[in-house]
C-alpha cells in the first residue's frame, strides 16, 4: 500500500456538472465534490472500496494501531475499505482471516477478511464475531454510522448509540494493549462514552484525519492501550476499574 499523504494525486481541473434538466442543486453540489474529490480519485485508482479508507490509513500512519499479526474487527464495514486497509496492515491471510467485518448491508467478499452480514446491536453479534475471529481481538474499529433521516440531532444520537455499543463491545473483549477506534460526531452526546473508555484505556483523544472532510461534523475518538480486566474472585474475568464493561 501506499503511503498516504492527504489528497495525493490532486486533479487540477475542477469538473463541473451543467446545471442542465431537473437535477437538484444540492445533488449537483455532492456529484461535483465527489468527482472533484482527490480521496475518491485515489481509492479509484488503488482499489480501495471507499474513500473511508484513508481515514484509517492516516490515523494509523499517525498513531500505528495496526501491526502485523494482529487480530481486528470492524464494525459497519460495509463497502470493504476499512477491511481491505486492516488485512492489508496485518497481513491477515485468506485461509486464516484475522479481520472480521460485520455490516447490515453486503460486502463483496475480501481476501484475509471473514464478513457478517448482521445487525451488529443484535444480541448474538458480539459472540459471532469473536468465534469468526477465533478469539480476542486486539483492535477494534468501528467507522458504523446510522442512516441518515434528515434530522441533524436524531442522526447524532443514532450514531453516538451505536459508538456506545461499540465501546462496551471494545471493553469486554479486546485484549489488555488492545485499541479502540469509533466514528463520533461533534456536538454528539458522547461525555459518558468517553469517561468510561478513560477509566479502561491508557490514552483516549479524538482525531480527525485529513480524509475527514472538514466541513463534517464526523470525528474519531481513539482509546488506546486497554487496562485489561481484573479477575474476578471467582477466577473469572469481569469488568475492569469502571462501570460496566
Ligand atoms: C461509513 S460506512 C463504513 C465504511 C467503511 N469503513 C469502509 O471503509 O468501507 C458505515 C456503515 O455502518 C453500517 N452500519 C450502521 N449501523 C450498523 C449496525 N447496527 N450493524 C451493522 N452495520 C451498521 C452501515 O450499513 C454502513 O455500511
């Protein structure tokens, strides 16, 4: 892979679409961005599935998260870009996957990744996707976000909840060293997901890469270096120094 200096491979010329026939201004608006954006021209031209690809390798150039021989499950992986980036880093092989997407919506099958196609906030999810890895993860990413309905507020809830189930799924089963990287939302009701990933990781910031347009609100928030788990008296593992993992 390449490396990836932000909007490598910039186009000069700026495509504009005619204001022609019965097209919205706001639709044309996103047709020229998308055809005038050097992200898109990229994940073109290297194959990447998704533009969201680049967030991830320039977070990880930054912050090296992902290492050869580690385990990672991506959460809302559809297209692919972001399993494609953690096979790659990992070197996940095909006859020994260890990425696991999950996503409701079909990914076209990727080389060194086993995909779900779930609801990750089903009850079952969260044990499917540790016996597809064939045990713990030590990352877990998640760039899910809920559809969009139009109503600014309702999508940041909706997206913060399922950031928050990702960082309870993080908690109870990554690794102690593992990392945690999930989608955010500025303005987002995110205080008690970040208080409790501060009590369970070493180091947690957000970031926002220069893939991340920046007039989205989108950030990510990375958690880094997990505490572990105590054992329990029992024997048993159960949740660390914090609530509920
Ligand atoms: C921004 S896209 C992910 C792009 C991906 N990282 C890539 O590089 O190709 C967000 C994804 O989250 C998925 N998603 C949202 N809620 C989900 C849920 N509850 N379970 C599984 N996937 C979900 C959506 O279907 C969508 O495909």
């Amino acid at each position: 892979m390449k490396d990836a200096k932000a909007g490598a491979g910039i186009r000069q010329l700026k495509t504009r679409v005619k204001k022609k026939g019965k097209i919205k201004s706001s639709s044309r608006r996103w047709l020229e961005r998308h055809l005038n954006d050097p992200y898109v021209h990229r994940a073109n031209a290297e194959g990447m599935r998704s533009r969201a690809a680049y967030k991830l390798i320039e977070i990880n150039d930054k912050y090296k998260i992902l290492q050869p021989g580690m385990k990672v499950v991506d959460l809302g992986a559809a297209p692919g870009g972001w399993c494609q980036v953690a096979v790659n880093i990992v070197k996940s092989k095909p006859e020994a996957p260890s990425v696991v997407g999950i996503d409701y919506l079909p990914v076209d099958p990727i080389p060194g990744a086993t995909i779900l196609q779930a609801n990750f906030l089903d009850d079952d999810a969260p044990d499917r996707l540790i016996e597809a890895l064939g045990g713990a993860p030590d990352v877990v990413l998640s760039d899910m976000a809920a559809p969009t309905t139009g109503h600014r507020r309702t999508d940041h809830l909706r997206t913060m909840h399922l950031c928050e189930t990702a960082a309870d799924f993080a908690v109870s089963v990554l690794k102690p060293g593992g990392h945690f990287l999930a989608k955010t939302f500025q303005g987002g009701a995110e205080g008690e997901v970040l208080t409790m990933l501060k009590q369970h990781f070493a180091s947690v910031h957000h970031v926002k890469p220069p893939a991340s347009r920046a007039e989205s609100v989108e950030l990510y928030i990375l958690a880094r270096n997990f505490k572990g788990r105590k054992a329990a008296p029992g024997g048993e593992e159960a949740a660390g120094e914090g609530p509920e993992a």
